[in-house]
C-alpha cells in the first residue's frame, strides 16, 4: 500500500500529494506553452530602470502640537547662562517670537530653539517653527 493509496479518501483532492505547480506552470489555458524567458527572469540594469518611489512618509507632528505642556515628553536638564547680557539676548528673542508669530510663546520653548540655533534670528524662528510654533498658520 503507497501514500496515494493511504491518502486517497472518498471526496477528497486526489491531486493532495502530487506536484502539480511545474505542470500547471508548463502550460496556459489555451494549451500553448509559455515563454521560457520572461522579464523577471532577466537581470535589470539598475542604471537604466527607474527608481522605485516609496510612499511618502507623513511629516512628524511638531511638539507643540502633539503635547499639552512644554515640559511633556521632554527631559529636564540644567542650563546655566555665563552672563546677563545671554539672558537679555534669550528674552529679545522670545519677544521676537511673540511678535512673529502673534501669540504667548513658553520660555522652555525659547530656550530649546536658541539652544538649537546660532542665536541669528532667523535660525531662531526657523527652530521656533520646528517646535510648532505657525504649524496653523
């Protein structure tokens, strides 16, 4: 008794335990045999064919928009001022921030924008405006 004879109930697929993918591959519908080289079997060139886009990926939410609180989803640190004249600098700034963007800005948010900028105030207001601030504008 073989597996054929094991395996081979009433009802059931008699094609269970045979392979038939090659010979299913081997011909078409019509009876005629297909191609034996197609385009997936030919190695592209990767000079020649066009790249691949990948979905664009949505634009993260700013903090100041995906959190209450300036302080949520942040870490605290220290951060010491050498002189008065960073500390004027750092309230020019957020006065500067006020006035662009026409609304109460978090001194927190002041910090971390002119930590991350060269103090200029267009590097500034470019990180302010990473953070959030003119994301509704």
């Amino acid at each position: 008794m073989g597996k054929q004879d094991r395996y081979n109930f009433d009802g059931a697929d008699d094609s269970f335990d045979t392979d038939t993918s090659a010979s299913a591959a081997d011909t078409r519908p019509d009876g005629s045999e297909p191609d034996t080289e197609s385009e997936t079997d030919t190695p592209s060139n990767p000079a020649t064919t066009e790249p691949q886009h990948e979905p664009e990926r949505p634009a993260t939410i700013p903090h100041r928009v995906r959190y209450d609180s300036p302080k949520d989803g942040r870490k605290a640190k220290t951060f010491y001022l050498d002189t008065d004249e960073d500390l004027s600098r750092l309230r020019e700034l957020q006065s500067l921030a006020e006035t662009e963007f026409e609304e109460t800005v978090h001194r927190l948010d002041v910090y971390l924008a002119a930590f991350r900028s060269d103090l200029s105030d267009d590097s500034f207001l470019n990180e302010m405006r990473h953070i959030g601030y003119g994301y509704f504008d």
